[in-house]
C-alpha cells in the first residue's frame, strides 16, 4: 500500500488539463473526459508498477490535457526484457479493462451508451499508443528492436528517423481525413516537439548511458560481443559501438592482425577519469 501511494505522490497533472476539465462540464461532457482520465491513468499506472516491481527510478507520472507519460530515470542499462515488460505493462491494461466493461455490460451493470463510449476511447487509446512513433509505446518498442543488435547511440538515431517518418505519414492522413480536428493537432504538434527534444538531448543520454555503465553499480552482462578495433580510432568513435546488455572486449587490429586487446572499463576509465576525449585508441594501448 505505502508502495502504491508513493507512485501516486508523483503524479503531476498538467496546469492545462484543468482547462480542458472546465470545458467539459460547461459543455456537459464530463462524464467521457472521466472515461477518457480513467482509461489513462490505468495505462501510465501499469507502466509505473512493473517499473517499481523492477526496482526502476521514475520521476514522474504527468498526466498531459491529451494523454499521460510516465518518465523513468533510466538510461539504457536495465535488462532488456524488463524494459520490454515495462513497456507491455501499460498496453495490456486495455485487455482487461475491456473484459471487465463487457462483462459489466452483460451484467446489464453499465448502459450500452456508456460501454460503447468506454470501448471507443478504450481501442482509440491502445491503438494510437501502439504507433511506432517515439515517445508512444510502439516507438519504445521501435527502439527496444533496434537495441538487439544495433549500437546504443545508433538505436536511438534510427528510431527517431523512422518515428519522423510515421508521424508525417500519420499527420499527412488526419488532415486529410480531419483536417480541422483540434486535438489531432495538438497530439501530433506534441509528437513533433517530443522528437525534436529527443535528437537535442541524444548525446546527453548517450552519455548517461556511458557514465551509469563505468560509475554505476556492477551489472550482470548475458553475452560477451567482442569489437575489433583500428588503432587509429579515436576513443568516443569506440564508445559509439557499445550496445546494450553486452559486454565488449576490444580487440585492436593493425592490417587484419590482431596486435593488442583492451577492456571496456580501460576506455572509459581513459575517457570520463582521465579526460582523454581526443585521444585514440593507440594512445591507450601504450598507456597501459
């Protein structure tokens, strides 16, 4: 209990939704903006508890005039699969929500009007979320793909181009379909600035992604992913290959022969402790 009211304590609603609040009961729709909050708050709220379940630092659960977020400080080394099930963990609120309302329907419990509207909102929400645009549910998992087998930094670069590219696509269709629909509007203007704030602060993550796996606390790599490295790189061209979940020998080769090996730890020890930011690779190997 004192866990479930301490991720209440960090829900923040938007100054702007009250506004919305005031203008459904002047135009007597309240009682959908409440199926609309409902539907919502159960989504961010199922992200929230497989996060706590995992240990993970959320910040805040902010509940926007037009949809929720739930922002975690985390940077890309946690588990992939719990990644994965944190993200499920707000998409699959929607089944049982909708078994429950028809089940209330049948009960003759709920009116058909209302579990018509419940159902609408309840498939509009889950569908929309599923759409491969970051920072909806479908471009985490966009990423979380890409973050297999991709490099970390380059995960994240490639999802924001193909996020750009889907949400172009899907603003090109609501105008023409509904070209005057005030909250499209507002949903996709927030997707625009959400994307470009995500390629501003890139290299910030990056680095935070870096700085958790040298400072932070010893993690429990499932595979070893070996990099053969020229000598002539430089030591953030090598930070650019890292992936996550894997641990990463260095192998540095010199005309297809193998001529020295370094650890991962070695290169950021080298880059963050010593500040060795232009420095190459074959530079560090005669450091140690």
């Amino acid at each position: 209990m004192n866990n479930f009211i301490g991720l209440l304590r960090k829900i923040h609603i938007h100054p702007l939704f009250w506004i919305i609040v005031g203008i459904a009961v002047i135009t007597a729709r309240f009682h959908e903006l409440l199926i609309l909050f409902s539907i919502l708050f159960i989504h961010e709220m199922g992200h929230s508890i497989m996060a706590h379940f995992f240990s993970w630092r959320i910040k805040k659960i902010s509940i926007l005039p037009f949809g929720g977020v739930a922002e975690m400080d985390e940077h890309g080394n946690r588990p992939l699969k719990e990644e994965l099930l944190v993200i499920l963990a707000g998409p699959i609120q929607h089944v049982w929500l909708a078994i429950v309302m028809f089940v209330l329907f049948k009960m003759h419990i709920i009116s058909i009007s209302f579990f018509q509207t419940f159902m609408d909102y309840n498939l509009m929400i889950l569908l929309f979320n599923l759409l491969p645009i970051w920072p909806l549910d479908g471009g985490k998992l966009l990423h979380l793909l890409f973050s297999v087998n991709k490099p970390f930094l380059q995960a994240i670069r490639i999802t924001i181009f193909i996020s750009l590219l889907f949400l172009l696509i899907f603003h090109v269709i609501s105008i023409i379909i509904t070209p005057f629909n005030l909250n499209i509007w507002i949903v996709v203007i927030y997707l625009y600035i959400s994307l470009w704030a995500e390629w501003k602060q890139m290299n910030f993550v990056f680095m935070r992604f870096l700085l958790e796996r040298y400072y932070g606390k010893k993690m429990d790599f499932k595979r070893l992913r070996p990099l053969n490295i020229n000598g002539e790189e430089f030591l953030y061209e090598v930070l650019e290959k890292f992936q996550r979940g894997k641990k990463h020998p260095l192998l540095i080769m010199k005309d297809g022969k193998e001529i020295g090996h370094l650890d991962e730890n070695e290169v950021l020890h080298a880059y963050f402790a010593e500040k060795q930011i232009d420095a190459k690779v074959k530079d560090l190997m005669y450091s140690y």
